[in-house]
C-alpha cells in the first residue's frame, strides 16, 4: 500500500490514487541508471504517469512505475479558463 500527497506552489494538492511498480532485474549499488518518464494519459482530474528505468550501459529494463493522480483543482480548459469559479 502506497498513499502520497503533494502541495504544488500554486496551492494544489496532487494526491495518488493509484500507485503500481515492476521490477524486472536488480540493479547493484553505484551502477548507473537511466529514467525516463512522461505523462501517459489525462482524462477530467485523473492524470497518468509512467516511469521506465533502464541500465545505462546495456538498455536493460530495470523497473517500471506507473501512477494515477487527482488534484484539488480542474484542469484548465484549453484556453487557459479554469473550469471552476471557486
């Protein structure tokens, strides 16, 4: 079980609904790693992230972490207007 909550600059606070890692192979202490991560999926309050991390060496796949977040506040609406008026 894994529970998080981030409070951004502007107020917002980010909490984890859902949080899963797989582990593929170990990696030894000092070995360097690469991560790469980006936002795989958005939709209403719900945003998706994923992280891949891989051994620098050899591109081996080390671990993957996925995450599903809400916040406090709606997304804005492409012209930059805030959904709520609060």
């Amino acid at each position: 079980m894994c529970a998080a909550v981030v409070y951004t600059v502007d107020g917002v606070h980010v909490f984890t609904v859902n949080h899963a890692m797989s582990f593929f192979s170990p990696a030894t202490h000092g070995e360097e790693v690469e991560m790469d991560g980006r936002v795989a999926h958005r939709k209403g309050k719900l945003t998706a992230a994923v992280v891949e991390v891989r051994r620098k060496a050899a591109g081996e796949l080390v671990a993957i972490g996925r995450q599903w977040m809400t916040s406090t506040r709606a997304r804005p609406k492409k012209n930059d207007e805030s959904r709520s008026k609060l």
